[in-house]
C-alpha cells in the first residue's frame, strides 16, 4: 500500500495535468489488482550466435503467453503458453510488474508489463526479454519482443 500512495504522490507532484495524472493512478491501480494477464508480443529481435558471431533478425513471438495465480503479496504466478505452464516470480515496482520465469535448464525469460496503456486503448504495454541456450546444441538465442497485455477476466 505504501508503494500505491508513493506512486499517486510522485505523479500528482511531478505531473500538472491533473487528468494524466488521474489516468497513471488508474492504470497503476488496475495492474497491481489484477490476477489474470493474457499477454501478446507481436514484433521483436532474435539474436543467433553461431560460432562466435552474432546474428540480429527480426521476429514474433506468434502465440499468446498468459499470466495466471498472480499474488503480488506472495511475489508468485503461473505462466500458461503453447509449451505448458510453470511457476513464476512476480515483482511489482513503480514502473510495473515483472515476473521472472527460470526453466529446469536454466534459460530466463522476463516480462515487464508497465503500468501504462498503450495509446487509444486499455491495454498495457509489454516487454518480454528471452535468454535462451538450446541444449544439446550450442546455439544462443536471445531475443527481445514488445506488446500488450489484457486483464483476463
């Protein structure tokens, strides 16, 4: 609660139109309430490294992921896509939430959903950064993909 009233304070201080700064309250609000996402990055950047050279293409993500269980107090979710599900980290800043997903071997995905509707919408924008190595292979593939994501009711 106390980082809800820092983040009111912060925004009817450091913001003159009073209408912005009623609609960043509301937006903050609704993110660190919600229990359910379902999240969808179109457009981003994957990196290959093959034998020690980098090769930057552009990509989609191409199936929604969904946040699932999320319990702020906790600092726990699940993630629901087309690969199954787990359990993940979820912490809440004054930007957002991000939740952190570490798989068995080791690769870490981070989704960052700010506490900022993307323009004309209520859909919040979203970040999702992959950190993955393909076992038994030597391929490195990092990727980065940006978004929206929807409270699923």
């Amino acid at each position: 609660m106390k980082k809800i009233l820092f983040f009111v304070v912060l925004v009817m201080l450091t913001n003159g139109n009073s209408g912005m700064a009623q609609d960043d309250e509301m937006a903050f609000k609704t993110l660190v309430n919600v229990r359910s996402l379902k999240c969808d990055f179109s457009d981003g950047y994957i990196g290959k490294w093959e034998k020690g050279k980098i090769k930057i293409e552009p990509g989609k993500l191409g199936t929604p992921l969904h946040y699932d269980s999320i319990d702020l107090k906790e600092q726990k979710a699940r993630i629901i896509s087309n690969q199954g599900s787990a359990d993940v980290s979820v912490i809440t800043t004054l930007t957002g939430l991000t939740f952190i997903e570490i798989t068995p071997i080791g690769n870490i995905s981070i989704t960052t959903v700010f506490a900022d509707y993307k323009e004309g919408s209520r859909d919040f924008i979203a970040v999702l950064s992959r950190h993955m190595k393909l076992f038994p292979s030597k391929v490195i593939l990092p990727s980065q993909y940006h978004g929206i994501c929807k409270v699923w009711e």
